[in-house]
C-alpha cells in the first residue's frame, strides 16, 4: 500500500476539480508533517509518499515495534499506482486520485462521492441515532440542514448555534455563534457559503466539557469494526488541539456514577449500527473517526452527544493510536502539529522529524 498524507482533502472535495492546489502554506504543511503516515503502515512493503525521517528517529521507533515503512517520492509512487498497488491517501479526492493513478482512478469520484464526503454524512449519522432507542445519558441533539439565507437569519436569531459549512477540516468551516455582536458577520460568511454550496449545517450549542473520539473502519462488505476511543483536546472555537495519550478525561465522570460503566460497549454498538444502516460501504470502505462530547445541559446534568462529526478518512486519532500503543502502558503526554505544539519523535527532542 502506498500512504498519501493530504489533509486538505476537503477543500480538494469541495472544489471538486482534478487540479486543486492548496494554498503554498498548506502544501509545506503537508510536507512537513507527511511522515506521520508511517504509523498507519502495517508492512516493511508499505511505503509513505515523503522525504524519509532521520535514522536515529526510525531506530528509535523501531525499537519501540513500528513497522518502518519505505519513503519514496511522487514519481515512484505513480509508477506503482499503474502497476497495481493500492493507493491508501489520508482522504479521497478526485484531486489526489488523479495526482498518483490519472483519469482512470479521478474518473471514479462520481458526485455520490463528494457528499459523502461532506458534513452531510454526518447529519445522516446523527438522525440514525436519533431513530435509535438511546438510553438518557446520550440523547441526540438534532443538527438543520439550512438551505436559505432567510432560513439561516431566523435561526441565527433565536439564539447560540454552532454552524458548518458543508467541507472543511479539523474545526475549520465552523463558528460557534454565542454572542448577539457576532451573528451580522457569521450571517454575511455563512450566506456566502450558501451561495457556493447551497447549504450549511446548523446544530445547538452545547455546553462541552470533554472531547474524544470512537474509531471505526468499514469493509467493503458492510461490516462495521470498532477500533477504540481517542481523548484530544480542542481550542476554544473547536478546532483542533493536542492528541492526548495515557490521559482518560472521562474516568472522572465514570468513578462518580455520571457515566455508566459499560458506555463505551454500548456507544460503539449505537454507532456500529448507525453506521451498517447506512450502507457507506458501498461507495468507501476505510476508516471512519466519529468526534464525539460530554456536555452538560440545561439542568447541569451530564450528557453525551455520540456524533459531532464523522470523518469518512483517517485521522489523527488513528495516528495517536498507533503511536500510543507503540510507547506502552503508563506513559502520559500530549502532542500537537502547529500553533506551536509538537510531539518528540525522540526523548527530550524539539521536533518530531
């Protein structure tokens, strides 16, 4: 299998063109942090489309048991795409089909594809849930899908509301609406995406006290396996933070009776059949990562909402999975990428490559 690592797959979904190009600045990003795919190779056969980490960073994870995959560049993993291996990209894109396999791989992105791979997926996972029996602690907060900008206003002004837009990544294309002064600018950028993708999503604001995910892959057949949960830690406005590895934010609310003892089992049987329901799998098999939250209500009670977004790709949670099972029982820390945060490939070093 040959890894792409291509966040901004997205924003190649959404302009759904075989030439996307992401900003300069995006494009260094993703080179820079391209190694990170190596956690997700299962084989020394596999190889990640990246220049290769140092050698003392690779001796150091493989004494830690990660599989060292090969590093190659754009052109040999082209020739491998035309002679049969699988192209395995963080995200699928008409765009990154076309980069490595050409028209005969682009020409399969067909416009089911695209909404799949928008937030819209994540509205059908959420009213799955709802049509389920959900036991009290994780009622279903309903999410709009608002397709007017007359519809929009009204909404916006009957008080806090968190709104999407239909693709972005990692918190981005979202705006938590909490305050009166804030809905005139969030309405004119909101409209705009209105305009350029005829809808965006609304849900409630909630009161969020703890974030994670449950980690899913789907096969082709249909079947739905759970993976495991990951703990992250988002900033104010709900992007992206730091993977969190040795820490559990909810054992706290576990201990204390606010969470039953069994959640876990059965919120990834919910979601597992939420998911099978679906029938996803017959346009993508691969990973799924379903952000979730615990949040109080109204009454101070706590809750949790089992879907805040579901993410058809791979996601950093995959990659921390790896990594934490790699380092072992009893290590504590937090990682990042950006704003300043990384994660040591190496003990007590600076950088992770």
């Amino acid at each position: 299998m040959i890894f792409v690592y291509n966040p901004t797959c997205e924003m190649a979904v959404r302009a759904d063109t075989i030439n996307y190009q992401p900003p300069a600045q995006l494009v260094a990003f993703e080179q820079k942090w391209a190694p990170l795919m190596m956690f997700l190779a299962t084989s020394a056969s596999d190889a990640v489309v990246s220049v290769a980490p140092s050698a003392d960073i690779l001796s150091y994870w493989s004494s830690k048991g990660v599989v060292i995959p090969q590093f190659i560049s754009v052109s040999e993993a082209k020739k491998r795409v035309r002679n049969g291996e699988q192209l395995k990209p963080w995200g699928i894109s008409k765009e990154v089909l076309y980069r490595f396999g050409g028209h005969s791989l682009s020409s399969q992105f067909t416009a089911a594809h695209r909404q799949l791979f928008s937030r819209l997926s994540s509205v059908e996972l959420s009213n799955a849930l709802i049509q389920s029996v959900l036991p009290s602690w994780c009622q279903q907060e309903q999410s709009k899908v608002v397709s007017s900008a007359d519809e929009l206003h009204q909404l916006m002004l009957q008080g806090p509301c968190v709104l999407k837009s239909l693709w972005s990544a990692s918190g981005r294309g979202v705006t938590m609406v909490d305050k009166a002064e804030y809905v005139p600018a969030t309405f004119r950028r909101y409209e705009g995406y209105l305009r350029t993708d005829e809808a965006v999503i609304a849900e409630p604001l909630l009161n969020r006290i703890v974030d994670f995910a449950m980690l899913f892959s789907v096969g082709s057949d249909g079947e739905v396996t759970y993976l495991g949960k990951n703990f992250y830690r988002s900033d104010k406005s709900g992007r992206f933070g730091v993977e969190l590895i040795g820490h559990n934010p909810l054992q706290p609310y576990e201990d204390s009776g606010a969470l039953p003892s069994d959640w876990e089992t059965v919120a990834a049987n919910l979601l597992s059949c939420a998911i099978k329901s679906l029938s996803w799998h017959l346009l993508y098999s691969g990973m799924i990562g379903v952000d979730a939250m615990l949040y109080l209500d109204d009454s101070e009670c706590v809750k949790m909402r089992l879907c805040v977004e579901a993410n058809l790709r791979y996601t950093m949670g995959n990659v921390n999975m790896a990594i934490s099972r790699a380092l072992g029982n009893g290590v504590q820390m937090e990682w990042g990428i950006g704003n300043g945060v990384e994660f040591s490939f190496l003990p007590f070093a600076n950088t992770i490559f």
